[in-house]
C-alpha cells in the first residue's frame, strides 16, 4: 500500500514539474470531416445543431457530440460514417474550416456497446460560425 502511495505521489509531483495536463495526451482532429446529427425536421440552423439548453445559451460548443473522420475530404462521403447516429438529418463541415474559427476536434471512441469509433467531442467554434460552415445532407 505504502508503494502505491509513492508511486502516485512520485507522479503527481512529475506532472505538475513538467506541467503535463491531460489535455496534451489528447488525439485532436485537424483534417477531414465531422457530422453532426440533427432531428429529421431540424435544420443545420444554430437552434437544430445546439439542442442543449447549455451549449445554445452559451452560443459555443462545449463537448458537443458529433461524428468525426480524418483523412475525409470529401463531404458527400459522410454516409459511410454514421456509427453511432439515430436516423435523421446531417450537418458535415471541413474539419479544417471548424479549426480555422477557433474549435477543438477531440477524438473520443466509444467502444461500449454499441461502439462508435468515428465519435468526437467538438469545442470552441461558436454556434453561429459552426452554422455557416455546414453542408446539410450533401
């Protein structure tokens, strides 16, 4: 037990010296796609990709939940990518277009039942920039 203790102390101590978050072992997205699922009568609109109160009062993404696939560059390929997305309408935007107005592509594989590998976390883009940018359905 005493062991344990030591080890965990020796890196907290390490971390904090070398100033190491977590944040920097994070696998970010800075090419390809991303898609956003919306309700089948929703629009790629601010208010139908910002259905969390939270996010849509903020006007930012903040770990919103979307779809995303490096290496894509053609948006009308997002059909081969939908793991883990209900039925219904779908906003795709470069993921490269996302970076350049300030968001944050984070990868974060769902690997429980039912497994979404392609599911990310988008932060850091404002609703109204993250609108503009959008493809519906293309």
């Amino acid at each position: 037990m005493n062991t344990i203790k030591k080890t965990m102390t020796t890196a907290i101590l390490l971390t904090v010296a070398l100033g190491v978050t977590a944040p920097a072992f994070a696998d970010y997205v800075t090419d390809g796609i991303i898609i956003r699922r919306v309700a089948p009568t929703a629009t790629c609109g601010v208010s139908g990709m910002f259905t969390d109160p939270a996010n849509l009062d903020r006007g930012r993404a903040d770990n919103l939940s979307v779809n995303c696939v490096p290496g894509v560059s053609r948006k009308s390929d997002y059909v081969n990518y939908l793991n883990g997305l209900a039925a219904g309408n779908y906003c795709v935007a470069d993921a490269k277009r996302v970076v350049q107005k300030g968001g944050r592509i984070r990868k974060d594989a769902i690997t429980r039942p039912p497994a979404n590998p392609y599911h990310c976390l988008l932060d850091g883009i404002s609703a109204k920039d993250l609108a503009n940018i959008v493809t519906p359905n293309p």
